[in-house]
C-alpha cells in the first residue's frame, strides 16, 4: 500500500502528464465551441465505485435489446450479498434465450454455463488479471473505483487494483486502420454534459460482460458519461453493435456513484495471486523470472 502523500504525489504527476501529452497516431479534428464540460475529476480524493447492487453486471435499458442477464433459473448471488443475506453466493450462469446472441456464441455459451453447472469455476477477467476489454472495462471494477484524468486531449481511466489504464483521445478522428488490441481505439468529444465515446479496433480475446460474452473484431462500443444525481452519481449509456456476434444493436446501463476515500492507491495483481483453480483457458499471467 503506498502512502497519502505518494499516492497524491502520483495522481498530481498523472494530471501535468496528460494535460502535456501529445495525441499521437491521430488526425486533428476541430474542436467544438467553448462551453463548461462535465468535471469527471475535481480533486485527487474523488472516484468513483460500481453502484450495488449490480455493481459488476449492466443495467438493462429502459427499452429495446440489452445485454445478457442471470439465467432465471439459476439466479446469480455475488459474494457479498450472500455475506448480508446469509444465500449461498453462486457462479454466473447466463441466459441463453436472449435474442441478441448468433447461434455460434450462444453455443459456446452454453458450454462455458454446462462446465460451471457441472462445478467448474467460470472465467471474469478481474480474478484473472486480464484486461477487461470495451465494453467489460465498465463492469470490471466491483472491488475497488477508478479514477479519471481530465485534459483537452486525452481523458484517462485508470483502475489502480492492477495499474489498467484505459485512453480516450479528444477531437480526434478514428484512424484509417486501427490495429485491434485489448482496449481498442477510443475517441472521444463532448455533447453538452455528456463525453461521448466512440471505440473500435478491438480484438475478440475479451468477452463483453462476466457472463461469457464473446465477440468479434467488429465490436464497435459507443459510451455516454454524465454526472446525474447532482454530481453524486456517474452514470454510463452504453450501445453495442457487432454483427458478427449479435443480431442486432444492444444497449446497457451502469452507474457509479461518488467515491471520496482517495488518494489513489494501486495495488498488484497477478504478481500476488496464485492460480488455485487451473482456469484452462486464461491463467493468472505470471514472469517467468523477476523484473529486476
């Protein structure tokens, strides 16, 4: 655990770092018209954590399509609420009769609820160290809050528990050919109080939710953050769109509420985890030797 006064110490480097960093890879774009913009960041101390009870599951939209849920049948009971209810935690099994799914990802879905029935333990990227990926990046954090960095430039999400750092670059277009990675191409501009984010070039190697999700490379994730509640409440519209993966556009809800118990403190991972359960897909990453 670092110290109050390194950890402030971080974030301040963190703020005079990103207000001077240059947006490289990317063509210029006009910026739009003077105006207040949302304040994400007003201090070193504010963060913001996933709202309970969802916490690390979407919220389902107020119509249309949205996002895989709980299989009704096999209710999901996270950790905590067991602790306060006294209901035996459970693995997530999801719903297959969503219509969203392709009949490809909708089987290997049910392989991945068949394997957890049977007693396996499932795949979330969190208790893996993995990075989440965009969507998930939002739903990831039920263990502790992420932080944001405000510039003309760049907005940074940063989540200390394993040091992800996810970019958004300002007023920018997306470039001719984004090479696909785990965080994609995010760009972002901001629509009165709303920063609107547009991400693509992402890889298929993350899932979209802690259901076991999949997608493709044609994953595009478009992002809405406002302050609602009178500035208490972060709350994200999300829309989903990969024709590869699903039958239609999707979308979802999350909301954050305010988090004042800074400054930030990151914390290791995979570097103090073991990986007892052998997940046969995505082990904990561990060196092979030590850094230094």
């Amino acid at each position: 655990m670092m110290s109050r006064t390194w950890g402030m110490g971080v974030v301040a480097g963190l703020l005079v770092f990103a207000f001077g960093w240059p947006c490289l890879g990317h063509g210029a774009r006009a910026a739009a018209p003077s105006q207040a913009i949302p304040n994400f960041a007003p201090d070193d101390r504010t963060s913001w954590f996933p709202d309970r009870p969802m916490g690390d599951d979407y919220l389902p939209p107020a119509s249309g399509a949205g996002p895989v849920m709980a299989d009704p049948a096999h209710p999901y009971t996270p950790n905590d609420e067991g602790r306060n209810t006294g209901v035996q935690p459970t693995y997530r099994i999801a719903d297959l009769n969503n219509p969203i799914l392709q009949p490809w990802a909708r089987e290997q879905m049910k392989k991945a609820n068949d394997e957890v029935l049977a007693g396996g333990v499932p795949f979330v990227a969190r208790e893996r160290c993995w990075p989440a990926g965009v969507p998930a990046f939002d739903i990831m954090r039920r263990v502790a809050p992420v932080w944001l960095v405000q510039s003309p430039k760049e907005v940074l999400f940063l989540w200390p528990s394993d040091q992800q750092v996810r970019r958004i670059y300002m007023n920018v277009p997306h470039s001719k050919n984004p090479k696909p990675s785990w965080y994609g191409e995010s760009v972002g501009h901001y629509e009165g109080d709303e920063l609107v984010v547009d991400t693509v070039g992402l890889n298929d190697k993350s899932f979209v939710d802690n259901y076991r999700t999949p997608h493709t490379a044609q994953l595009h994730v478009v992002e809405r953050f406002r302050l609602v509640d009178g500035g208490k409440t972060l709350q994200i519209g999300i829309e989903v769109e990969d024709p590869g993966a699903f039958t239609r556009k999707w979308s979802a809800v999350q909301r954050f509420k305010r988090w004042t118990e800074g400054p930030m403190a990151p914390s290791a991972c995979a570097e103090n985890n073991f990986d007892y359960f052998t997940y046969k897909v995505e082990p904990i990453p561990q060196a092979a030797k030590p850094d230094f």
